[in-house]
C-alpha cells in the first residue's frame, strides 16, 4: 500500500506539470465563469434550464478529453523518458504500478468535478435568486427544474399487431379488386410487411385533425394521489421535423374515474383485495382550444383536487387535434407524453447526475490508461479518439427510428453489434433529464455500472494492465 500511495501522489504531481492539462484546467474553469453567465432566454424557466444544461454539460465534457489525454500521457511519458526503470527494479508489481497512476488521474478528475459541480450549482442557485421573477415564473422554476420528477410513460401500441391487421386488410382489398398478390416470390410478403410496419410506426403518433388520441398510464402509485402531476409533451405539425413549425391549437381532456359499485365476488385469494369498479368520464382542461407553438416541449399542471388517479392505479390523458390549418398533428413516443411527479429534491437530483458524470471519468480515465500503457503516445491518443468516435457512431446508427432500405438495416445491425463492445460517452450524460427536472433513476445508474463499466470497460482495463505487465522496457525506450 505504501507503494501503491506513493505512484498515485507522483502521478498527480506530474499530471499537475502537464502544460495540456493546465490548458484542459483552464478551459474549464471559463467554462463555469462564462458560460453561465452568457445564456440568456425568453423564459424564466428556460433561462435556467440552459444554463445548467450547458454549464454542466461542458464540465463533463472537458473533464472527460482531459481524462482520456491525461490517462495516455502519464502512461506514456515514463516509458518515452525512461523514467519507469527506476521504479520497476523495486519490488513493485507492474499492475500495483498501473492502477496508482489510474488511480491519481481518476482522484485528481473527481477533485476538479467537485469544485467545477459545485461552482455550477451555486451559480444556478445565485441567478434564480438573483433575478427579478415573477412569482409565477419562480414557482414554475421551482416545479419544473429545480426538482427531481418521476416520469411515467404511457402504453406501448403493439405495432406488429397493428401492422399484421393493416397487411391482411390491404391483401383482403387487393384480392377484392382482381388484383395479383405475389405469395410466391422469397421475401415478397417481407417486403410488403416491412412497408406497411413503416407507416403503421408513422400512424401510431398521428393525430388527424378533429380526431382525438388517449394515453392510459399505469402503475401510479396510489400514494400519489395528492400531489402535483404534470404532463409533458412536445408535438409536430404535418411532419416530424424542427423545421417549418409553426402555432397550433389543442385541447386536453383527463379521464376521472366515478365509482359504480364495489365489488364483492371473483377474489381468486383471501389475501386479495377488489378494487372497486369505476367508469370514466371526460374532463375538459379548457373552454376552447389552447394555442402552443409545436416543435418545443410543454407542460400541463394537473391538480390533485380533479382526482384522476383511478383505484386501480392509471391516469388517462385524451388530447384532441383543433389544428387552424386542419393539418394532422404528430407525438414521438420518445416524447410520451410523459406524465411528471416530484419524487426528490433538486440537491439530490444534482448528486446524482455527478455520480453518472464521476462514473463517466472512472470508465474514460481508464480507457486512456489502458491504451497508454498498451501504445505510444500518439497511437494511444488516437485509439482513445476511435473508440468514442465508433460509440458515437453505433448510437446514431441504432438511434433511427426511420428505415429506408438495405443499407439502412445493414447499419442497424453494425451499430447493435459495436454497441456490444464500446462504451458511448452519452451513457453518462444525463444534463437534459437535469435541466428538465426528470429523475435520474438509481435503476439507470446500476445499469450503467454494470453494462458500461463491468461488462464493457472492465475487460478493456484487465487487457491493458496484462500487456502492460509484459511490455519490454528495452525496446520501449531505445532511442
């Protein structure tokens, strides 16, 4: 241990030398000064939403490329200057030797997101008090940002189901009309269902106009029942794009549950309790149509006092398209909407997102030391740059919703099988559902340690400290 303590204070001496980490030090240190300070918005609520969002975000993001570099150099630089001899013909273990110097980077990038965390935080907390807000827009900060919401996510639409009753329906018609349906040929029929799954995908979040679109939650907590809800959601008009948006109206109407009878027969088991049995009527949320600008995310209140939470634990939300231009309207199921309930505070809501950010630089400080200690300098550097570029790269092929052709499903598959060996730097950022005052779940965190770190980045470090183990030091530092 003694040796162990010692690698790890000389490793952040030396890191504390590098001219490129100071430079990494000082970009992050304008990035806390400046960039809160130049955000600027319309709304109070997304005035500060920005502002932490980017502020955040660029803490993360240099702190992550400064770990990744600093993890490759320090590696590097005692073999270049044949300064690892000197350590190596004591008894001190190459991997003891490895993870001090992981270990040093890793501390010495926790130290910095703890101060440049805090710093953002107390600058948040300094612009909301110091800004002159109306007290509307202070409470619309305090229950939308300044907080930590569970989200809940309506029912999924079984899409194979509904696309396999559009193709029989569309054969049924085709034969109808005289017309030949090639049964015969290989992959015909695949080829028609891959169609028709596409725009069964486009009509699931259509919304024509004068029609109406429910969304049933389930799984609410019955504690729930008094507090607070709100329902978040962002919609397109005529096509799903941020271009060409433009004002629309829309009307919102809740189920209320009414209580018809309570029922006493069908208990399949002593210990189970009936619920009792309820029917739905329609609440309006408004005289007329509300106007709201689609392509942006909004929010609707809902009160405790309306008393939608039905005994059996849902919420049902019915919209009902009142378009000017009586054009069809369009919800991402990405979007939800999702339905919003404060579940902790906004301190513990901002711990957690550091922890997500800490857990980002344990797994890229040890990427870079592990191809540090596999590589030179250069190749190292560029092998770390490849590996987040390929994350990148796997995300945004897996991440399309839309499906054109063969080369766009040859790419889906490339990008799922990548995902399997890379670590995407976007697991660990988790700004927006900050900014949004959505809950980082603790579910979320684990998963990430356990996919991102143990199953993916682990292998990768226990393979860079085994060639670094058996490195030769002769050839590595002849000149």
């Amino acid at each position: 241990m003694k040796a162990f303590g010692g690698i790890v204070k000389l490793t952040i001496r030396h890191a504390l030398r590098s001219r490129v980490f100071l430079l990494l030090l000082a970009l992050l240190l304008l990035a806390i000064a400046v960039i809160p300070g130049t955000v600027d918005s319309s709304g109070a609520a997304d005035f500060i939403k920005v502002m932490l969002f980017y502020g955040l975000w660029s803490v993360s993001a240099i702190l992550i490329l400064s770990s990744v570099w600093l993890g490759c150099f320090i590696m590097t630089s005692d073999l270049e200057k044949n300064l690892l001899h000197l350590v190596v013909v004591k008894p001190v273990r190459r991997s003891v030797i490895w993870m001090g110097k992981w270990t040093g980077v890793l501390l010495l990038h926790l130290l910095l997101l703890a101060l440049a965390g805090g710093a953002v935080y107390g600058i948040v907390r300094y612009r909301v008090a110091g800004r002159d807000f109306s007290e509307k827009d202070r409470a619309m900060i305090r229950d939308e940002v300044l907080v930590g919401r569970r989200a809940f996510l309506p029912g999924k639409m079984d899409i194979d189901a509904q696309a396999q009753k559009m193709m029989e329906e569309k054969i049924r018609r085709l034969r109808a009309k005289g017309s030949p349906v090639d049964t015969t040929t290989p992959g015909a029929l695949d080829t028609m269902y891959k169609e028709i799954r596409t725009q069964a995908e486009a009509l699931a979040g259509e919304v024509p106009y004068g029609a109406r679109r429910s969304w049933v939650y389930e799984g609410i907590p019955l504690s729930m029942a008094d507090r607070n809800l709100s329902l978040r959601y962002r919609c397109y008009v005529e096509q799903v794009s941020t271009d060409k948006q433009r004002m629309t109206r829309l009307l919102w109407e809740v189920g209320v549950p009414q209580i018809t009878k309570e029922a006493s027969a069908g208990k399949s088991s002593v210990f189970e309790k009936d619920r009792p049995a309820y029917e739905m009527y329609l609440l309006r949320l408004s005289d007329r149509p509300v106007q709201l600008l689609t392509g942006q995310f909004h929010e609707l209140l809902l009160r405790p006092e309306w008393k939608l939470l039905t005994p059996d634990g849902k919420i049902m939300v019915v919209v009902c398209n009142a378009d000017p231009e009586k054009k069809a309207l369009y919800f991402q199921e990405s979007d939800g909407p999702k339905l919003m309930v404060a579940a902790c505070s906004f301190g513990e809501n901002y711990l957690r997102a550091l922890l997500m950010i800490a857990i980002g630089l344990l797994v890229s400080s040890g990427l870079g030391c592990a191809f540090g200690g596999m590589m030179s300098m250069p190749t190292a550097v560029f092998v770390s740059m490849s590996y987040f570029a390929a994350g990148w790269i796997a995300v945004f092929m897996t991440g399309r919703s839309y499906l054109s052709g063969l080369a766009d499903d040859i790419g889906l598959i490339v990008g799922k099988i990548m995902l399997y060996a890379v670590v995407p730097m976007s697991t660990f950022d988790v700004t927006d559902f900050l900014s949004q005052g959505e809950l980082i779940e603790w579910s979320r965190i684990g998963s990430t340690v356990f996919f991102a770190l143990i199953l993916r980045a682990l292998p990768l470090f226990f393979l860079g400290i085994w060639v670094y183990g058996r490195r030769e030091l002769g050839l590595a530092g002849r000149k």
